[in-house]
C-alpha cells in the first residue's frame, strides 16, 4: 500500500481523548492531528517520538492531518487501524498469503452474522466461502526479545467477532483471524491474556471451533506499507 500524499514528520507532544495527538512539525509548528486508533497504544505512543502524518485531502475536515507511523527503536510502526482491512486485501490479491490464495474474488465489509460486517470475504465456487476478519497489532512491551501482543485494550466487540467466525464454520464456510503486525522488529505474536482475558478465552474456544489463525509482519517506510512475511503464532 503505497500513500497517496507524502507524509510530513514530525515529533509525538502527546495523545489525548483517544483520538487527538498533538505534533510539533520539523519546522517547529505544533499541529493537532487524527488519531485512528481506539485502543491504549500501549508501546507505541511516547512523547517526543518521530511520527509521521498524512495531509488531510478534504480541504474542509477540521482536523487538517492523520497520523500514520511512529518510530520506535530502529522500527516504524503502523498506527492508524483504518488502514488493515486494505492492506491485507491488497496483499491477497496479489499472492503474498500463502494461506489465503486461491480464490476466484474478494470482498470488503460484507454483512454477516448478527448485525456484523466481516473485514474480507474470499469466495470461489469450487471451494466453502472464507471468512477472513483482520486485527491491527502494534503492541511490543518487551523491546529486547518480546512478541508483539493483542490486544491491547479491552475488546468486547473483538470477543464478539471471534463467536461469529466460529458460527461461520459450525455453517460449513472457513474463517480465519487474521493479526496485522504493523511492525517489523518482532518474531512470535501472543495474546495479551493479562489484558483482556475474555478475549484470550474466546480465541481459545474459536479455534477449538476450527476457527484458524494467521499472522504476518509489514515493512514500513514514509512512502509505503507492504506485508512481508508470516510471524510465528504461540498461543
């Protein structure tokens, strides 16, 4: 996925009220950014950081930049979970997902379930229909040898989406739970069981179910987010 706009740098002041950061540009404005992320953005928030923005293209939304990457250690990370359901999608189609190819079309945002929209659904008549609902992963708190962890937060609406998939299999389709690592400076991905142990269990029983789990890392860059190669799954 390459970025429609250059990204303009900058230094993290602050995040606050989940979705606002404040940014001091390189030539020393502080501007008020979007952040497109609910969660704690444990790891990957801290102030005085090299972020990166993108221009906002509406000449008329309030908030005139989004922010996109954040440097931690020698790795950029993705931040922005509006970004995920593209990026994998992107990366389907063009072959990168051993575990994913093989189907005739891909669709976003399908409604399923109860009052639900899957993240991508892989469909071929000559196969079951595939499931696919896809998580942002950006969470590391052990810099040194740590997995990178989800969630990060408390996910009721995550916990939600772990039964549907199973009930998509109990129905004869194929799901799969597929964990974005925005992020490259990591080998295994793990359930942050001490943050949000219903999840932890929902997965648990979701895979009992024959729900499947996939997880892959990206190479990050000011210009371009690409998914490069699958990580390592304990759980």
């Amino acid at each position: 996925m390459k970025f429609p706009d250059p990204l303009i740098c900058g230094r993290l002041i602050k995040r606050y009220k989940r979705f606002l950061t404040d940014v001091e540009l390189d030539d020393g404005t502080v501007v008020v950014a979007h952040c497109a992320n609910s969660g704690s953005m444990e790891s990957v928030k801290e102030p005085g950081s090299e972020v990166w923005l993108s221009p906002a293209r509406n000449p008329d939304r309030k908030l005139k930049f989004t922010w996109e990457l954040v440097r931690v250690g020698e790795t950029l990370v993705g931040i922005n979970t509006a970004l995920p359901n593209y990026i994998v999608s992107e990366a389907i189609e063009d072959g990168k997902i051993s575990e994913l190819n093989g189907y005739a079309s891909l669709r976003r945002e399908v409604k399923y379930g109860k009052n639900s929209r899957i993240d991508i659904l892989l469909e071929d008549d000559a196969k079951p229909k595939c499931y696919v609902e896809v998580k942002n992963s950006t969470m590391r708190r052990d810099l040194v040898s740590g997995p990178v962890e989800f969630p990060d937060a408390v996910t009721t609406r995550g916990a939600k989406h772990l039964v549907e998939l199973a009930d998509m299999v109990k129905e004869g389709h194929r799901s799969v739970m597929f964990y974005l690592v925005q992020r490259e400076d990591a080998d295994s991905f793990v359930v942050a069981d001490d943050i949000d142990p219903t999840y932890a269990k929902g997965l648990e029983a979701a895979m009992k179910a024959g729900v499947e789990v996939v997880c892959y890392a990206c190479r990050l860059t000011p210009k371009s987010i690409d998914v490069t190669h699958p990580v390592k799954v304990n759980i």
